[in-house]
C-alpha cells in the first residue's frame, strides 16, 4: 500500500479503526471486515498486510461473488493434470499463490454452504486438496475476509456457517459509509490526485458539492467522480463543469452552489437543515426544540425559505 493512502486513512475519521487494526496486523488470526460496497474494506485489509510481519509476501485478493460454485475448489485449491477436461497441467490455487502472505476473501457470504464447509476445513487443518490429487498440501496463509452483506443476519437464517463465522471473525471491524464521514473526503480527494500525479487545485465550489452529495457508492464512486474529472480538466483548476452531469444535478440548489457570496451558501444551508428536520419533526414545537430556536423564529425562518407549509 502507498505511503499516500496510508497517511489519507490515519488522518481521517477512520483512525481508530486502523490504530487497532495494527494490533490485528501484529497477529496471524483472521480478520473480518463489514461494510456496503466500495466503502474501503478492501483498503482496510491492505493495511493490516502492509504493517504486518507478512508484509513483503503475497496479498492475493479474491473476489467470492465472481467465482462459479462449480469452479471454488479449482480456483482456490488448485488441480493436478488431468484432472478434468482442460487441465492439462498442475495448477496452484489461489490459496497457494497467496503462501507465507495474505488471502483477502471478498464478499465471503456470498459462499454455497458447501463451499463454506471446504473453507473451514482448510482453515482448521491449514491443509487443503487440489482437485484431482490425493496429496495433502500444507498452506501457511493469513485470511482476511469482507462482506457488504448482513452477516450476523445469515447465520442465524442458517445462510452462513455459524462455525465458520466464528472462525473468521475474530477480528471484526466495520466501515462505515462514506456519507457517515465526510471529513475523509478531502484525504481521499488528495490521495487520488497523487495517485494521478496531477498538480491540481479543486475549486472551493467542488468540494462543496462533494460535501453535499450522499456518496452511495462510497470511496469507489468519490474515485471515479475524481477519475473522470481529471480527464475532462486540462488546466490548473478542477472546476463544476468538469465533474459528471448526474452529480452536479443532484445538487437542490445549484443557483446557490455557483454563488461566491458566503451569506448566501450559509443560507443554503440553513433552508437545508430546516427542510430536513421539519421532515423529521413535523410538528413545528418538536422541530424548534430540535434546532434551539424559538418558536416564533423558526415560523420566520420557514417563512423565509417558503418552507411554511411544510410546519403544518
């Protein structure tokens, strides 16, 4: 992992979270890490082999979900020649691959419970069979898995070995969504400019917007937003009209957001916030409690926004 990234995680809201992921990393115990899609479980996982005793060996990242039910044993055990038709030499297994290092498992609940089983036996006998051979291999690898999905919720629907749950979870971290820490959002953005190795200054009216959009596809999209700006931006600047047209629309106010004057964004705001409350709270005493305002302001703050009807 780039020093880059590392430094963008720790100084973000996700500090703890990789602080007590060191005390993971110190330890060859598999790790489990929740969280939607693109959240940063992978880069979690990068991490915690980056710092770890294994850090100059394998990280082999297996994507779960992509990999056929008939072809697990295969892909992650390997095959001898001849085995079936096609194999028409030994083949490693992914677990192999990964030898002395780290196997990053994702989407692990997207498993059959048959190959839940052969993973549990591999990881309590640190042995495992290649199709077609009758010769135990030993395998020295530290596992590392992710899911998007409820997974505590699977095992008890009995979706998802309780054992092997248990076995794989003896670290258990979650990361939350990017809409849940913004303040990552400038760490992030920097990081991926370095990546791209581009001088660029993100105009103030860019940030603002990123810190208004709800981000559901987390880090990956805020990436990819970046991504496809850079690509439309040939001078200095990193401008609105070079973000994607579905982000910059997705703005409730973009009069407001092309504005420089400060009175105005803080007005924005403001109309945002109670919008947003008076939704929650429709009775408009519960609503004024929430924001520490007398009744009769609040009434002249809807009233100046044409939010009154809404506090009926």
């Amino acid at each position: 992992m780039s020093q880059e990234l590392e430094q963008s995680i720790v100084v973000g809201s996700l500090n703890d979270i990789f602080k007590d992921a060191e005390t993971a990393a110190n330890s060859n115990e598999a790790v489990m890490v929740l969280g939607e899609t693109g959240a940063g479980k992978e880069i979690l996982a990068q991490y915690i082999h980056a710092t770890s005793r294994r850090r100059t060996k394998p990280f082999v990242s297996v994507n779960c979900a992509a990999i056929p039910a008939s072809l697990f044993e295969s892909e992650l055990f390997g095959y001898q020649k001849g085995a079936f038709t096609g194999a028409l030499k030994d083949k490693k297994g992914l677990l192999e691959e990964g030898e002395t290092g780290t196997v990053f498992l994702d989407e692990i609940g997207e498993l059959s419970l048959e190959a839940q089983a052969k993973l549990l036996r591999v990881i309590e006998t640190r042995e495992l069979l290649p199709v077609g051979s009758t010769k135990l291999r030993r395998i020295d690898v530290r596992f590392i898995t992710a899911t998007n999905s409820d997974i505590k919720t699977r095992v008890e629907r009995g979706e998802f070995r309780r054992d092997l749950y248990y076995r794989l979870s003896i670290f258990l971290y979650t990361i939350p969504p990017l809409r849940q820490r913004s303040e990552d959002i400038p760490a992030l953005v920097s990081h991926f400019l370095a990546q791209a190795n581009r001088e660029i200054t993100v105009s103030p009216k860019v940030m603002e917007l990123l810190f208004c959009y709800s981000w559901p596809g987390n880090v990956r999209e805020l990436k990819s937003v970046i991504t496809h700006g850079l690509a439309k931006c040939q001078g200095p600047n990193l401008e609105i009209e070079h973000l994607p047209a579905y982000l910059v629309e997705s703005c409730p106010r973009l009069q407001v957001l092309k504005e420089d004057a400060l009175k105005k964004k803080v007005e924005c705001f403001e109309a945002r916030l109670l919008e947003e409350t008076m939704k929650l709270f429709p009775d408009p005493k519960e609503a004024a409690e929430q924001l520490g305002l007398e009744l009769r302001t609040l009434y002249r703050k809807l009233k100046k926004y044409r939010l009154a009807k809404r506090a009926g």
